[in-house]
C-alpha cells in the first residue's frame, strides 16, 4: 500500500495544530468536527521549553 501511494503521489490528509493548542485540537475532534487525522506538531526547543 506504501509503494502505491508512492507512486501515485497520493498523500495523506491531516490538520496541524501545534501542541500548544492542544486543547482546541481535542476539542475539535470531541465535536467531531475533525477531518481526517489530527496532527500534534512540537513548538516548543530541545530543553522542552
């Protein structure tokens, strides 16, 4: 299935949040008003700040 996808160019469709907004990314998936897959994208440095 990878192989095909590569191939094909097909890619997946997701929404960014950073994880800062956490709460909003559940709260839209909860609401169900979620597409696809959600993503959680760190925006925080190495030392975790």
């Amino acid at each position: 299935m990878l192989d095909f996808s590569a191939r094909h160019g097909i890619a997946p469709t997701v929404e960014a949040f950073p994880m800062s907004a956490v709460n909003e990314a559940l709260d839209r998936l909860r609401a169900g008003r979620a597409r696809y897959r959600i993503v959680l994208e760190a925006d925080f440095d190495a030392a975790g700040r």
